[in-house]
C-alpha cells in the first residue's frame, strides 16, 4: 500500500513539471514568433540542434540532462529578450541525478592484476639477466688466456715438447759458460747505439748559419714591403660611458660600429678608417678619445643629443 501511494507521488510530480516545461515552451515558441524567428534561426544563433529546439518548446524536456536543461531555457530567453528567471521561478529546482560508480573493481582483481605484473617482472628478469652475467664472465676468462699465451714462448711447429726444453736449456747453458766479452758481443745490439757518420758534410754544416742569415734577410725586407702596401694602421676610437646612452658609431666606408643603448661603466674601443660619424643620445654621458687624444666639440657637456664626425686629425664637425 505505501509503496503503492509513494509511486502515484512520484508520477504526480512528474506529470506536474511536464506541464510546468509545456508553458515555458509555449512562452519561448509565441515569443519567437512575434520576433519572426524559426526555429532554424535560433538553433543557429545558439549554436544547438533542431531537435533540442523543438523539445523545449514542446516541453519534453525530460529528454535532456537535467544537468544542462536549464542552460537551455535561460540561454533560449535571453535571446528572445525575456527575463529567464522570471520564466524559470515555476519549473522549480533540478534534483541532479546521484554520481554512480564507473566500472567498479573489486579487490580480487586488483590482486590478479597486481600478481600478474610481478610474475612478468620476475620472468623478464629471469630471462635477460643470467645470460648478461654468462657472456661477460666467459668474455673475461677468454681474455685471460689471450693474454697467458701471449706470455709463452712461441714453440716449433711438428718439434716434440721434450726436445724444445732441451734446446732452451742448452742454449742457457751454452750463454752461461761464455767468457764475459764473448757474451757481450754475442748480445744484441740496439741501433741506437751504432756509431752513424754524419749525413750532411762539416763545410755544409759551417754554411748554414749564412744561408738562414740570407733568408733572415729576405723576410724582413718582405715584411717591410707588405707593410708599405698595406698603408697606415687604422685609426682607434675609445669611447666611456658615465652615464647610459644611445650610440651609433660608422667608420669612413659605412661599416656601422656599433648601435646599441649603452650602459654607465662601459668602456667600447672601435678601429677604422676615419672620420668617424657619431650619433650620441646625451652627450653629457659619453668621454671619446681619438688615437688617445681627448676629443671634445660645443655642447659636449649637455644632455642633448649630439650627431659629430672626427676626421683623421681629431677634428670634429657637428
């Protein structure tokens, strides 16, 4: 009996704000017309399907989420110029749908799983590490009898094993009985210690200190002449900065030296083919030297900005 009464409760309330949605459907579609809208338009202007259009205006809205009729309605009103509070103070308040678990995991599982990764873990291991450890301990003792051998003396081929020690101890024997300069003359000689007779002849040898005194000669006076062709060394600007400025500098050619705001401290040496033409930001801020001449012009001592050229003598024109 009450589970009876609760489910007639239920559907009354249901069927109740159906008719709630129907008026504010009815609402929203005689507004529209008035406007001249179709429902075309509108989906347009919202940037929703026909389809949802067409059910908020015929109150079917238990077809949409709960979560997000509401949006629907309110965005809908406030294009057609209705006040979306007022229409929405009769259909009441959403009750959102309770959150539910996505694909539950019970505990055995979990431990399945979890056993599964350490089998897999152990199995890899099993697999990968043993035949590392192998190869490099056979490596090493492959290494170590190269190197045992290499310590051996060399044996010959087809000779028996018995008469080869034979040989080596007669040939010991036979080393130790020689008188002291017969062993000496039978060790072996180094080459570095066979006398060599000089390649070049001693005439030669007296010649050379001639011969490099002649090219000495010859490449000082080849030095003087590429220094003639090569002309005057360029001149050299020093400029310090006591205050931040903007300097631009270009040499006689039009390479531009420098062009860049410059900070207080900052001391910048330029070479090149004068006159040099400057544009200084504040000309209180800048201390220029000219081939280590002191270069000052009128004005150098205000915050203006200065454009100045300083010819090869040190001049400078404004």
């Amino acid at each position: 009996m009450t589970e009876h009464t609760s489910a007639n409760n239920e559907q009354a309330q249901q069927e109740e704000a159906e008719r709630k949605y129907e008026r504010i459907g009815a609402e929203l579609r005689r507004r529209r017309e008035e406007l001249g809208l179709e429902q075309d338009d509108v989906a347009r202007r919202l940037h929703l399907p026909g389809m949802i259009i067409n059910d908020i205006e015929t109150g079917q809205v238990d077809q949409l989420s709960s979560i997000y009729r509401r949006g629907y309605i309110r965005n809908y009103a406030q294009l057609l110029d209705i006040e979306p509070d007022a229409l929405l103070v009769d259909a009441g308040e959403d009750i959102l749908p309770e959150l539910q678990e996505v694909l539950p995991v019970s505990r055995g599982e979990w431990r399945l799983e979890r056993y599964l990764k350490i089998a897999t873990y152990a199995l890899v291991t099993v697999a990968i590490v043993p035949p590392l450890v192998y190869f490099f301990i056979a490596g090493g003792t492959r290494m170590l009898e190269r190197d045992v051998a290499a310590e051996e003396p060399p044996t010959v081929a087809g000779a028996p094993e018995a008469a080869q020690q034979r040989d080596a101890t007669e040939n010991r024997s036979s080393s130790e009985e020689l008188p002291s300069d017969e062993a000496a003359t039978n060790r072996h000689v180094s080459a570095s210690a066979i006398p060599l007779k000089p390649i070049r002849p001693a005439r030669e040898s007296r010649r050379e200190p001639a011969v490099d005194a002649a090219a000495a000669e010859v490449g000082n006076a080849s030095d003087e002449a590429l220094a003639e062709e090569a002309g005057p060394p360029p001149s050299a600007l020093e400029l310090e900065l006591l205050e931040d400025s903007w300097i631009e500098i270009h040499d006689a050619e039009g390479t531009r030296l420098e062009y860049d705001l410059l900070r207080s401290g900052q001391t910048r040496n330029y070479e090149g083919e004068p006159p040099f033409r400057l544009l200084v930001g504040r000309s209180s801020a800048v201390k220029l030297r000219f081939n280590g001449h002191p270069v000052t012009w009128e004005g150098d001592e205000s915050g203006d900005m200065a454009e100045i050229a300083i010819s090869g003598d040190g001049e400078v024109q404004r």
